[in-house]
C-alpha cells in the first residue's frame, strides 16, 4: 500500500486501482481497505478507485486527542493525491464522514453514500445517546471486546454469530480497531441528521439505502436526502446493512460515470 502525510502528520495508507476519473471509497465502522476491496475491484474497469484505512485502523497511523476535521483532513489529503477532484462512495459511517467533508469545503465531483446510521426523531435520539454512554464506558475500561460487541449487536448481528465471530481469526482484527468505534461515535454526534450543516453539501449526492434494511434505516435515508440540496434517494431490492458489492457497483458506475461531463464542462 502507499501512504501519504495527512495534515497533522498522520500516515494514511492507500491503495489505487483501475485509471479513468477518480473514486474514493470511504469504510464503515469497523471496515478497513481491504473491505472495500471487493467493491473497488467492480469498479476499476470504469474508475481510478482508491480504498484507504481510515485513521487507527489497519495500515495507517493515528494521533491523539481524536476529531472529526483530522478525518475530513485525511480524506482531503487522498483527494489532493488524485489530482484535486474526485467523487466519493462512503459506507455506514463512512457515508456521514465523507457528507461532513463535502460540507466543509472538500472538492467532491459527485457523491453516494449507503445508509449513513442516523437515528432521527427522540427515540433515535435517546438510543444514540445510551449506546454512546456505553460505548465510551466500555473502553474506558479496556472492555474492548465488550466495545466490539455493542456495536455488532446495534447493528443488528444475531447473538450467535457474534459467538462465533469471537472464535474466528477476524476477531484480533476487531480487536485492534475496537476504540476507533468512538471515532464513528463522534462523527454521528446526537444521531441527528445536521439538517443545517449538510445545507452547505454542494455536490450532487445519491442516498442509497437497502430494501431489506430495518424500518428505520430506510426512514433515516430518505429524511437524510431530503435534508440534503441536490440529493436523490435510491433503493436497492433485497439488500440489508451487510451490502453486496455486485448490488451497488452498477449503481455507483452509473452514477459516477456523471463526473467524465462534469469534468469535461469544467
């Protein structure tokens, strides 16, 4: 993988795939580039794709006290890498993160996010609020098992499969990246969709969320692309959180290829 110094000196490791305009693929929680690797490789035959690990994840650094402007820092340093202009897909968290970077000024030709875990209305608000709590006890205390564990059971993974999950090499993995889970935390804030913020997104955006997803993802997507000024929101039959990479690369082509007129009209 290659790296490249974010702002404050971080290293941010990346990897690059395919030629043609660039695509920056952003994780979720918990996912690293090589997650993102079956869906990037789909991709390649139409775009220049770059995965990279977020901070404190994998191959890459990390720097302490942590904010949600280091992340959008790294993020832009990737675009930077690019040429200065790129789209983005942002997974999960990844979504909301790359939506905070666009809102702060980041040169984003087009961007596609998949269910960004909002939890609006006060019910939503008042979970977020007790699955932060827990959270940031739980690594307080060095429980970062029990940190991994909330966040498999939020998000919907059967009791079982965690159990089984905890005896598969993967675990160490989770393990390692179990305290940037807080960092996810932090880029969520209240769980609210900040309606106001995300007045500023500038880039035409595509909100995707699946059909097969709990109620209130689906609802959280829709109130999130009508928050948002040039979005439009996009259903895809049969998927769940857990997306398939053979689902969403049409989408995403068909939505990226936009970019080649974007750039030839700039």
């Amino acid at each position: 993988m290659d790296k490249i110094l974010s702002r404050d000196g971080t290293l941010i490791a990346y990897r690059r795939r395919g030629e043609g305009p660039p695509v920056i693929l952003v994780g979720g929680s918990l996912g690293t580039a090589a997650t993102e690797a079956p869906l990037a490789r789909l991709l390649a035959p139409h775009f220049h794709v770059v995965t990279y690990d977020r901070r404190g994840r994998g191959s890459s650094g990390d720097s302490s006290p942590y904010s949600v402007e280091r992340e959008i820092e790294d993020l832009a340093a990737l675009v930077t890498a690019v040429g200065g202009r790129a789209s983005v897909f942002g997974m999960g968290a990844g979504g909301a993160l790359a939506l905070e970077a666009q809102a702060s000024g980041l040169s984003v030709d087009l961007l596609a996010v998949y269910e960004p875990p909002y939890t609006p209305g006060p019910s939503g608000l008042r979970y977020k609020a007790c699955c932060t709590s827990r959270l940031h006890r739980l690594l307080s205390t060095g429980d970062r098992a029990g940190a991994v564990e909330l966040f498999l059971s939020v998000t919907g993974v059967p009791a079982d499969m965690i159990a089984r999950m905890r005896r598969a090499p993967l675990w160490s993995d989770l393990l390692a990246m179990a305290h940037t889970l807080a960092y996810d935390d932090a880029i969520l804030g209240t769980g609210a969709i900040p309606a106001a913020r995300f007045a500023s997104v500038t880039a035409r955006t595509l909100v995707i969320c699946g059909g097969s997803s709990p109620t209130p993802s689906r609802l959280a997507s829709r109130a999130l692309a009508d928050a948002l000024p040039r979005a439009r929101h996009r259903t895809l039959t049969g998927q769940t959180r857990d997306l398939a990479p053979q689902a969403v690369a049409p989408v995403l082509t068909e939505f990226f290829a936009r970019s080649v007129s974007l750039r030839q009209a700039s």
